[in-house]
C-alpha cells in the first residue's frame, strides 16, 4: 500500500508543485495511506449505520439523536479544555522528545482530574439547580458519553503524536464494526430501533477503543513533575479563548433543534452527514498524520502554507462537483421525509469545502501564533452562532459559514506568511 501510494503521490506533487516530493513528504504519505485506510473503511460503515437509523426514525426523532450528540461533543470539550490538542503539540515536536513519557502521562492524569471536576459540577446543576436540558436519563447517557467521546479522541490524539498510524487504522475499524454489532444485538433485545440504542452503541465501541489504546500506550506512561503539567497549562490556558468558540460551535445542532426546530434539525443533519462525511475522512486523516508532520517541520511552514493554497484552489472545482453528485445521489435513500433541495445541496457542499481549508490554515496558525487562532475561533463562532440565534434559518446560517471560513482563512494565510517564527 505505501510503496503504491509514494509512487502515485510523486506523479501526482510533481504535477501540481512541479518539484518530486522530498524524503519527509514519502513519509507524510505512507502514514497518510495508512490513515485514509482506516478513516475511510470506518466512515463507510459509520455512514450506513447512520442513514439507516435516519430512514427508520425519520427527522423528529433523527434530530433529537443529533441535539443529544451535539450537547456530548460540546460537555466533551469542556472535559478536555485543550489537553488534546497541547499533548499532540509537545509530543510530536522534536525539541520535546525526551520528555515524551512525562508530557504523556500529565497530560492524561490532567484530563481525567478536569473531567470529574466537570461531571460532579454537571450533575450538580441538573439535579439541584434544576438546569434541565433533556430528561433524567438522557442527560446521563449524554454525559455519559461526552466522557467517553473525550478520551476517545484523547487517545487518538495519543496513537496520533506516537505514530501509531498503523495500530489506529486497525483499531478504527475495529470499533465501528462492535458499534455496529452493538447496535444490532441491542436493536433486537430491545424489539425496536431507537436513538437511545445508537447511542449507547457508540458508547460501547469508543470504549472499545479506549481501552486497547491504553493497552498500546501502556508503556509510555512515566513519573511527571509539576513542570509537564505547568507546561501543558500555561499552552491550553490560551486555548481557553479558543475553546469557548469550539464549544458553542460544537452545541450549533442542539441550538439549531431549539431555536429553529427538532424536525428542521433532523434534515439539516442528513444533509450534513453527506457532505461533511467526505470533508470529515479528509480532515482527520490530514491532521492525523500532517498536523504532527508539520510541527516536526515547523521551519518550512511557510512552503508548506503555499503548497497547500495551491492544492486546494486547484481541488475546488472538483470537491464542488464531486460533493454535490454524492449528495443529489444519496438524499433519497434517507426517505420522502427527508426532502430534497438543490440549494441545500450547494449551500453544504461549498460549506464542508470552506471549512476544510479553514482548519488546516488555522492548524497551521496555531503552531507559532496560538493566541491569533484562538482568537479567531471565538470570534468565528460567536458570529456563526448568532446568525442561528437572529434568522434562525439553515440556508442563512450555511452561507454564513462559507463567508466567515473563506474571510478566516484568507487572513489565516496572509499571516502565517507574514509572520515571524515563535511570534
């Protein structure tokens, strides 16, 4: 697989570059192989399962699915508060790499410290200052799971900066066929489909994963000083500006259920798992392998960002045609429920796209100039939140996105050439 895709890459860099790719892009692309391998079986199946459920509850309870999804992935970067993302940072950087061992375990002793503080203050303002968002029980399978969805990507930020491309690969895989297993064996003991049953299916596979990534990691874990964790402290306390826009772009789905409509929420999700099912694969496998590939190689960020403007001006015309035939293809097999709009087709295709650059310029900004790209984020969000909050209105609320995401990174870019190393 690797040797194929070098030789395939090398056509394909000195085409658009004009130059062979060097000894660190081969590398680049035997992992990214590796990853495009795992990420893409595993999205393959994570997408049936989901237009199957979505067809059997249609968009009322399809969007509730996604409001209790969306409340996870937002609590989750609270559980966090950036520790993934700083781990990743010093742990694949080569000045750090004799405290590798050190900042590995801080960092997970910290987030394990972070999430119990968060749930016990959590559990605290649902049951005695009775800030209710959902019910009794499907606000614990909900933190319940914004635990695990946390220490899932944890530790895949982990397998990530310890290049275990190869092992992640598998273990993506892994965990989405017991997911789909799960899902099936407690669709049948429970004589229904539901989105309780697809919840606590994803549950039972991301703890999968948890647990055989801590059995590879294992031997990394080592003492730590106040020194690892004041470190990783002093880089996420930064983030904290950054995080505020993550979590309330995070929560846009339960607050487009509560202030445009559950229903409305149901078709906008079904839309979004098409186009972004593509620019996600994409995205992850990219930071998988490129974010820690170009912290390694920091000096040449510069190259790199131009290289990478090149590519994705030279892409667009394609990922526009190629999304929006998947999307006009695919819609239908959701249900008559679920109904079809060429503008909503557009709208997601150009948004999936703008976002996709968005994140690589901002993962690149954040290398040298943290405290601009948290900046950004918050800024960002609070603007693309308010328009939800104001039209409440989903085409509105996706052009927004491509306006703000193509603004962003255009400045993004402009910066990261402008600007001086460390600064």
């Amino acid at each position: 697989m690797g040797i194929l895709s070098i030789l395939t890459i090398n056509s394909i860099h000195q085409r658009i570059f004009k130059q062979s790719a060097s000894k660190e892009m081969n590398h680049f692309i035997k992992d990214l192989s590796w990853s495009i391998f795992g990420g893409g079986i595993s999205n393959i199946f994570a997408f049936i399962l989901l237009v199957v459920v979505a067809r059997i509850l249609g968009p009322q309870n399809f969007g509730q699915y996604n409001s209790l999804l969306s409340f996870a992935a937002g609590i989750s970067v609270i559980f966090l508060l950036g520790v993934n993302v700083g781990s990743i940072r010093f742990l694949s950087d080569t000045e750090y790499r004799l405290k590798q061992r050190e900042i590995f375990t801080a960092s997970l002793v910290l987030s394990l410290l972070q999430s119990v503080i968060v749930t016990i203050i959590l559990l605290y303002l649902h049951y005695f200052v009775q800030v209710k968002l959902f019910s009794d029980l499907t606000f614990l399978l909900g933190l319940l799971f914004a635990f695990i969805l946390s220490f899932k990507n944890l530790f895949d930020s982990y397998l990530r900066a310890f290049n275990f491309i190869v092992q992640q690969s598998f273990l993506r895989i892994a965990e989405i066929l017991i997911t789909f297993a799960s899902f099936m064996v407690i669709s049948f003991v429970i004589g229904e489909i539901s989105y309780i049953s697809l919840l606590i299916a994803f549950i039972i596979g991301s703890t999968c994963f948890i647990f055989y990534s801590a059995f590879i990691l294992f031997n990394k874990l080592s003492r730590f000083t106040l020194k690892e964790v004041s470190l990783l402290i002093n880089y996420n306390k930064v983030l904290i500006i950054s995080l505020v826009g993550t979590f309330i772009l995070s929560m846009d789905k339960f607050f487009i259920g509560k202030f445009i409509g559950i229903k409305e929420l149901g078709v906008y999700s079904a839309y979004y798992s098409l186009s972004f099912l593509i620019m996600s694969t994409l995205g992850s496998i990219l930071m998988n392998v490129f974010w820690p590939a170009t912290i390694k190689n920091k000096e040449s960020l510069k190259e790199i960002a131009r290289k990478m403007r090149v590519l994705f001006i030279k892409v667009l015309p394609f990922w526009f045609i190629g999304i929006s035939l998947f999307m006009t293809s695919m819609i239908p097999f959701f249900g008559r429920d679920y109904r079809f709009s060429i503008i909503l087709i557009i709208l997601f295709s150009l948004s999936s796209y703008s976002l996709l650059v968005y994140n690589v310029f901002l993962s690149f900004l954040s290398i040298n100039s943290i405290k601009s790209s948290a900046v950004f984020v918050s800024i960002s969000a609070l603007i693309l939140v308010s328009t939800i909050l104001i039209f409440k209105d989903i085409k509105i609320y996706l052009f927004s996105q491509i306006l703000i995401y193509g603004i962003c990174s255009k400045i993004f870019f402009s910066k990261i050439i402008l600007e001086k190393k460390g600064k």
